[in-house]
C-alpha cells in the first residue's frame, strides 16, 4: 500500500503527547500538514483551518481531527465531502447523532471512517475479551478517578456543552466494557454532580445491566488527586478477572497475564491503516450512547463552583 499522506486537525495536548509521536513511527503513513487556528507543528505546512490547508497541500488524503468535540462535526463533513479518509478522536460527537450521519456520508463517498476509541488498543483489552468470551459473567465494578486539573489544565471547554466533563475519561472505561462484555450494556440510573458554573459533570455514578443480567457499577469522580484510577473488575463464574492503569495491566485472580507491549495509539493507527485501505468504515456509537443515555435520564445534583 502507497504511504498515506495524512493531516492532523488540532494541535492541542492529545495531538502533540500520541498522535504525533505514533505517525511518527507508523511507516504507512506520512504526516504532511497540520491545521490549526492557535498552534504551530514546526517543518511541516501549518494552515488555520481545512479547507486552507486542502488548498495549500491538495495531496492530502487523510486526517486525524483532534479537534475538541464541539466542532468535530462540521470539519469531518467538510473531509469527507472531499474525499478524505478520517480518523476521529474520542469522543467522535457532539452527539450519537452526528456519528450516524459521518458514517452515512462515509458510505456514500467510499471512504475510511475511524471512530476511534484509544483505551481499546490498550494492551490487555483483546485478551480480557478473549477470557471473557468462555465465561458467566456475574458482577462488573468500574472506578475511574483522575485529576482534571493535571489531564486537562486551563481547558474550559471540557465544562460547556459537548464537553462531556467527567465522562471525558469515563467514556474511556465505557470503550472499553462495550469491547469485552458480550453484548449489550443497558443503563438503568445514574447520578450526576454538576458544578454550580459547568455545564457538564464533574462526578457521576451509573447503575448499567450486562445481557444476562449481571449488575456494573460505575464510579466516575473528576477531582482524584495523588494516584489516579482506571480500573475494571469483572467477577465471573470461574475467577475474577481485573483490568487496571486504564486496560495495560491484565490479572486474573490476582495473577498478571502476560501481554503485549505496543501503545494504544500505534495499535489504532494501525486499525486505521486497515481501514483506509480497504475504504472501511469502523464506527461504533456504543459508548457514546451509554453517557447520552446518562445525561438523559440521570438524576442532576448541584455541587460547589469548579475552580481551576
């Protein structure tokens, strides 16, 4: 296959810390241009938007939006109106809404589309679904802590609408769970802690049901400070099953399961390598349907002002 020339739309903490870093080493693709209304990415083209950078680097014939969520939508239109293949970070929308309709002009024009989910190449994802697939499932426990302050420093946009807040990792465990379980998770209640001046949570708590009928608990807080927590724990008719350090480090019954050692996002661009070669769409809304299910249902506490 011909080396992908690729753009990154966006140029904030997560395009400079993965993105980059994994093009970088990734020989089927070749980064050519950037586009971004505030930054720089040095020795290559910067433009302030797409379609300046279409104009100025036409051979351009993919793109990572790296964008933040809430103008995602109109920058993936206009890249697939084109006819570009595109990578969308997490979380791919605004709204499932606006996943459907990318994927449905995806399919028109022919080309790849990458709803991408990071914590899914996590190392001990792909054998935890494996064990998993041979056994009862009877109880999930879900506790992803961090600290906003450290993840996300001076970005007011995590708390406006479409900013997801608190779910802005937590979607990262919901990636993950909608991987390994074996059909569907139904969400039954939740309970969210909304900051007196955000439009978003900043803690919540979801009651879900996996398909046979087993109860998960997820506990979502965005104010952990020292140690952070992404950790899953899955207890099974046979042995208990724990994922941890956010889907890296696999143990069962307390006994660490070897696993590979490449990083999430080498392992989804090379999903993406796939994809655009073969001019596959790969878009899964499950997550994302999970925190819209949240916020429509969920019970809303007022909790004190967030200050950064």
């Amino acid at each position: 296959m011909a080396t992908i020339k690729i753009a990154l739309i966006g140029l904030g903490k997560i395009a400079r810390d993965e993105h980059i870093p994994a093009l970088a080493a990734n020989e089927d693709f070749e980064l050519i241009a950037a586009a971004s209304p505030h930054n720089k990415l040095n020795g290559l083209p910067n433009f302030t938007d797409l379609p300046a950078l279409l104009a100025g680097v036409p051979e351009v014939g993919a793109v990572a939006i790296c964008t933040t969520p809430q103008v995602r939508f109109d920058i993936a239109r206009y890249a697939l109106q084109y006819g570009l293949h595109v990578l969308l970070e997490k979380p791919p929308g605004m709204s499932v809404s606006e996943v459907i309709a990318l994927a449905d002009l995806a399919k028109q024009k022919g080309v790849a589309l990458f709803a991408s989910w990071h914590s899914r190449h996590a190392c001990g994802v792909e054998p935890a679904r494996a064990w998993l697939s041979a056994r009862r499932i009877k109880s999930i426990a879900v506790s992803w802590k961090e600290d906003v302050r450290v993840w996300h420093p001076g970005q007011t946009w995590i708390w406006q609408p479409g900013g997801l807040g608190v779910f802005d990792p937590g979607i990262n465990a919901l990636s993950i769970l909608t991987r390994i379980i074996p059909g569907p998770l139904a969400l039954l209640n939740a309970d969210l802690s909304f900051p007196e001046n955000c439009a978003t949570p900043i803690a919540a708590r979801l009651e879900l049901r996996e398909q046979s009928g087993a109860p998960v608990q997820v506990d979502l807080d965005f104010l952990q400070t020292g140690p952070q927590t992404w950790n899953i724990g899955i207890e099974t008719d046979a042995e208990v099953l724990e994922l941890s350090l956010g889907g890296k480090v696999l143990s069962i019954d307390g006994r660490g399961v070897p696993t590979s050692s490449v990083g999430e996002y080498a392992g989804l661009y090379a999903h993406f390598a796939e994809l655009v070669k073969n001019r596959r769409i790969d878009v899964d809304t499950a997550p994302l349907q999970l925190v819209a299910d949240a916020f429509l249902c969920g019970r809303r506490a007022a909790v004190d002002p967030f200050v950064e």
